[in-house]
C-alpha cells in the first residue's frame, strides 16, 4: 500500500495507528479528521513531524470533500477510524452519533464506491475500504455467556453501539451490493498513549493525579476486555494487508477485568510511581449513579484474527497498563492541554466534579 486515507486520525486509535503505519515504511498517509473535542493540537502536533503524512480538516459525510480528496490523492485504502466513540455522550445527545456514525459512513462509502469503479481492474481488485467498528455491538453477555464470535447476532444497547451497528451493516450492503472490497474489525476496549481523559483508564489517571474522586459507575462489577492500543492497530495493520475481503475479524486482549479491578491496578500502579506519604490512591475511588442501560460484559473471541491471519497481542493488561501510566506521567504537557474548559464542563455536567 503506497497512499492510505485514514479518517479520524488526530483521535486515540486513529494517531497510533499512523504512527505505526509509518513506521519503517514510506506509506503516504492523509489524515482527514473534522477535529472534534476528541482531537487535540498537540496530538496533531506530534504527527506532523511524520515523513510522508498529510492532514486535511473536513467531515467524513461532506461528499465534495470526499470527492475531491480521492480525485486528488488517488489512495489505495481507506482505514475509516472517524466516528463519535463516547458512550456517555451517545446517551446524552445521540444525533451527532447518527450524523457522523451513521450518515457520515454512509457518504464515505458512496464516494469511495463512485472511486473505486473508476479505477483500472488492477487497482480495483488491490483496493480495501477497513471499517474499524466495536465488540458493543454484539450488546450485553451474562457471566457464564461464551465470548463474542463473528457470526454473534447484533444486539447493540446504547445509542452509540446502535449507530455503530448501523454503519457496520452498511459497509456489509457495500460489499455485498457493489462488490466494495470492505473489511469490518470489531475490537474490545482500548487503551494507551493519547486517549482522551473522558474514557475510563485515562480519566482514573488524571483524576488521581489531581487527587480528585474516581467515578466508579454502580456496583463496579461491569466486565470490558481490555487491548493495548499498538496491539489493535497492529491488528488492523495485519487486516488491511492479508485480511479477506467481505469478512469480518474480532480483535481483543483475552484480558477480561471488572472496572473496580481496573481501577485498584492503576490506583497501585500510581501508588508506586508517584507515592505519597500515608496516602493511598484507592482511598480516592467513589461509587456514582450507574449509567442507563450499562452493558454488564463484553468479551471477545479472537480466534479468527490469530488461526487464520497469524496476529497476536504483544501486551499482557499489566504490562501495557504500566507503559500507560507511565506515558500519562511523562506527558503532563499534552493531559494539561486537552482539560480545557469544554472538558471541565463536561465533569461538571456529567459528574458534578468541579476543579
Ligand atoms: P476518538 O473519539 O478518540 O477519535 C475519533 C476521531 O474522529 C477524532 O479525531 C474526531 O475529531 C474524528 N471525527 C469525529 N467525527 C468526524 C467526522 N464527521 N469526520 C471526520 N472526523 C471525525 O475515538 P477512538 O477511541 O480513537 O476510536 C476510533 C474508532 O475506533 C471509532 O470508530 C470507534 O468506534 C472504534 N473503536 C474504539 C474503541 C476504543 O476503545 N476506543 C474500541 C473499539 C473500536
Ligand atoms: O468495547 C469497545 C468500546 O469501548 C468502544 O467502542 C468505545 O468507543 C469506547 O469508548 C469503549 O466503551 P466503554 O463504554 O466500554 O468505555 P468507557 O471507558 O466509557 O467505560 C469503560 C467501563 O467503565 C464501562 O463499564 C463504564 C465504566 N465507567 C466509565 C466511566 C467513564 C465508570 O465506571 N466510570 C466512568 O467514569
């Protein structure tokens, strides 16, 4: 792959995965992202020093844009990262889930169709369209429930699972309608270097480090299987270049956790890296009103990825956790830049904490 078009780059997977995707090759990268609260200048900042990358501000559903984008830059792929990825937000205000998750895909995919049948057969047939999606859409599992496969009837439950569903389903239509050489992953919970602190690992960290309360929402016993970021971009990476056309790959950590226990680990970790006398950070951890409709398990069969496409994770939870933690210490500057006062107000709103 000589051009890729990555969507939502300046968000948490999409900039690691340009990372990676750059690394020790001479892949031309365009990153088209609409630069949302979840995107942040220093983010972008850090890319932009990449050889071979490009940035381009715009909506994934303006198809003049979209147009103009593949005419010009003529990709050999396109890793759609670009979405609305918070579920809180889903819950408290769903349209721009259903505008960009669902109607944006959806002009994304009509443009990249009119592209790809003007291409030479040759170019036709190399071309892939990855549609990075989520194991929430396959809904809620019961505790003795076997983990998500494939073929897992779709049973989304939030507002953003549903719009993430939606796309997917569309992509699948591509396929199978116009022969799109589409590609759908679904992936369990990420975390690493430059999520956005409304999610819960990095949202523990920065909290702890102010010596704020740790939000725990209901009884804490939620189950997420947790996935460093590199090994899920790695996992694209191996998708897009050996992946079968048409199928879909479920991608995880085998690394279920209850967030309780999610968060005694970074509490501990913290208590070692930053001690402070006679304090210990669990002392922080408060229990808050659960949130509507909370998916009790996920978790991932991925087999599929690793029998059949030879990747697996590199990271254990504890080692990639570590390596976090310690990115969020070593990067102050960028955690102090991204809690602006559109993030305060939203711990405000959210969770009644005020700084
Ligand atoms: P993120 O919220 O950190 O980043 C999303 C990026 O998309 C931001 O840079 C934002 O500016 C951009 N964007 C939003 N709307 C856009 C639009 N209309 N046009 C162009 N750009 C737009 O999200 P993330 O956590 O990096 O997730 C990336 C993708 O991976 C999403 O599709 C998400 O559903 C999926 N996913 C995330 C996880 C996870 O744990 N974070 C797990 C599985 C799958
Ligand atoms: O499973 C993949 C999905 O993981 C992705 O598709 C989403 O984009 C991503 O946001 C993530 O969704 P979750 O809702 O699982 O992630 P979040 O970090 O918001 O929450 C993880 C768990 O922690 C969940 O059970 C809710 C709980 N939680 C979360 C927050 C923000 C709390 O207890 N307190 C909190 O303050």
């Amino acid at each position: 792959m000589e051009k890729l078009l990555v969507t939502g780059g300046g968000g948490f997977i999409g900039s690691n995965f340009i990372v990676l995707a750059q690394s020790g090759s001479n892949t031309k990268i365009i990153n088209l992202d609409k630069l949302t609260y979840a995107s942040h200048p220093q983010t972008l900042q850090a890319l932009s020093q990449l050889p071979n990358y490009q940035f381009v501000r715009g909506d994934i559903g303006d198809r003049i844009l979209i147009k103009q984008l593949l005419n010009d830059y003529q990709p050999d792929a396109i890793i759609n990262f670009a979405a609305e990825s918070h579920v809180d937000r889903s819950i408290a205000n769903p349209n721009d889930f259903i505008q960009t998750n669902v109607v944006g895909t959806a002009n994304l995919l009509e443009e990249t169709r009119f592209y790809w049948q003007g291409l030479n057969e040759p170019q036709k047939s190399a071309f892939r369209f990855i549609h990075i999606s989520t194991d929430e859409v396959y809904g809620s599992l019961g505790a003795d429930d076997p983990a998500f496969l494939e073929t897992t009837p779709y049973a989304p439950n939030s507002p953003y699972a549903a719009s993430k569903a939606s796309a997917d389903h569309l992509v699948r239509a591509y396929f199978h309608t116009y022969g799109l050489p589409t590609i759908t992953t679904n992936c369990s919970n990420n975390y690493g270097p430059y999520q956005f602190p409304e999610k819960l690992i990095p949202l523990i960290i920065s909290q702890a480090l102010n010596q704020q309360p740790l939000p725990i929402y209901g009884d804490g016993l939620n189950i997420r299987d947790w996935l460093y970021v590199a090994d899920h971009c790695r996992a694209i990476y191996t998708v897009l270049e050996q992946g079968k056309i048409g199928e879909t790959y479920n991608i995880g950590g085998n690394s279920e956790k209850t967030n309780i226990e999610v968060v005694k680990v970074i509490c501990n970790l913290l208590n070692e890296l930053v001690p402070k006398s006679g304090f210990d950070y669990q002392s922080l951890v408060t229990f808050v009103k659960d949130r509507p409709g909370h998916d009790r398990r996920y978790a991932i069969n991925c087999e599929k990825i690793k029998q059949e496409l030879g990747w697996q994770p590199q990271e254990t939870f504890n080692s990639g956790l570590r390596k976090t933690v310690q990115w969020y210490l070593q990067h102050q500057a960028w955690v102090n830049a991204v809690n602006t006062p559109a993030h305060q107000n939203w711990l405000a709103q959210h969770y009644g904490i005020r700084p």
